[in-house]
C-alpha cells in the first residue's frame, strides 16, 4: 500500500506540474461554463418563464457545456499515459515503479482526482450561470436535477478515464485523442444519417457520449432511449473496458 500511495503522489506531482495539464485544467472549466453561458443566454425566455412551468428539460441547456468541454477532459486522460510514452519517460517511470500494475492504479487515481475537480467547478459553474440569468435558486430543487448535476460531474471523469485507457492502449498521444473524440461525436453525427429507427434506437443506447449524457435528462423520462443512470452506466462500461485493456497491455507489453 506504500508503494501504491509513493506512486499516486509521484502521478500527482506529474499532471499538476506540468504545463499542458494547467492549461487543460483552465480550458476544460473556462469552456464548459462559456458554452452553458450561451447556450443559457440563447434560449427563448418564453420557453421557461418559471422553474414550475419550463417547457425546456433545464439541466441539458444549462449543462450543454459539458458537450463541449468533454474534449478537453479526454486530451488529458489520454495525456497522463500517452504522453510519458511520446517522450520515452515511460521507461523512468517504470524503473521508479517495477510493478507496472501499480503504476495505472496510480495514473488512474491521480486522473480521477484531478479531474473530479475539475468536473466539480464546471459543472458547479454552469449550473450557477444558468441560475444568475433565470433568477433561480443556486442549488437544484428535485432529486432529478441532482442526480443530472452529479452525473454530469461523474460523466466527464469517465471521459478522461476512457482517455486514460485508450491512452496507455495506443501509446500515441495523438491518435488516443483521434481514437476517443471519434468515439464520442461520431455517433451524433451517424443519427443524422441513419434513418432506420431500430439502429438510431441503437446508437443513442449504446454509444458512449449518446448513452451518458442521458444522465443529465429530467423530463418525460419514459420517452428517452436509455435510462438516465444505466447510460451513464454504458460509458463506465467502455471506460472500466479501455482501463482493464490498458493494464493488461502494460503488464506484459514491450516497453519499446
């Protein structure tokens, strides 16, 4: 357990040294809350005169961000592995650490933690603009707009773990990130192209940015392609997939 917490400690210091993760930290905050700003300021004021009488579902205008910002979770998950393989400081690290296992436990906790912050203060952020321009009460009222809240929290540290894998899988910063936005926008883009019912039904349960994101959805529930908590349960699922690939990759793969 020493070892482990030696190596959490050392990841730790990595990410928050080093300058591209300070710029991405800024950036994937900055974003969310800028494009949830817009996306607030741009809806019809008619369409939600009150929280009791909103017609629009109020966490997914608020949240759009998260859309958005997602991309720049991704580039750091991917950053945290793919990068020490780009500049070679892989073979350092795994001098440092012998055993490989514990050094994606390591990655995968100082992921998870930087990001769960971050994730907290966009989120948080977004929510609060879209509270200030509508005069609602800063925190959500129902238990459906705290689980879109915290979901979407969840939603974007399952991103940058799906980066985090893909990552350490490849071993190419910039195909990682090639790999992982293709995985999440693509599948909105094929909806406008698909028109069998049975294959859009499809792509919005089990794709990953379709299916999680159903998280964030509060009204007429019944009519949405994936519950609200198994959705964001698909894309634990490709995340828990990438990570446990990921670890065996490194297990036993050639450094070189």
């Amino acid at each position: 357990m020493r070892s482990l917490a030696n190596a959490v400690h050392a990841e730790w210091t990595k990410l928050r040294t080093t300058p591209s993760t300070v710029w991405l930290a800024a950036g994937s905050v900055g974003v969310t809350i800028a494009v949830s700003l817009l996306m607030t300021v741009a809806l019809d004021p008619a369409l939600c005169p009150t929280e009791a009488t909103c017609q629009a579902d109020p966490p997914t205008v608020a949240l759009f961000g998260v859309r958005i910002g997602q991309a720049l979770f991704l580039v750091l998950g991917v950053l945290a592995m793919g990068n020490e393989y780009g500049t070679r400081m892989i073979q350092t690290t795994l001098t440092a650490v012998p055993r490989r296992l514990t050094v994606v436990a390591a990655k995968l906790a100082a992921v998870v933690a930087v990001t769960l912050i971050l994730a907290a203060l966009a989120v948080a952020g977004s929510w609060a603009t879209w509270s200030a321009v509508n005069g609602w009460a800063v925190l959500p009222h129902s238990a459906s707009m705290w689980r879109a809240v915290a979901g979407s929290m969840l939603y974007l540290v399952l991103i940058a773990v799906l980066g985090l894998g893909v990552g350490a899988i490849v071993r190419e910063t910039a195909v990682g990130i090639t790999i992982v936005t293709t995985m999440l926008y693509f599948a909105p883009l094929l909806l406008m192209f698909v028109k069998n019912p049975l294959w859009q039904l499809r792509i919005q349960r089990y794709t990953p940015m379709n299916a999680g994101l159903a998280v964030q959805a509060t009204k007429d529930l019944a009519a949405q392609p994936i519950a609200p908590w198994l959705g964001l349960g698909v894309l634990a699922a490709y995340a828990a997939v990438a990570i446990l690939l990921a670890a065996a990759l490194v297990k036993w793969r050639d450094v070189n």
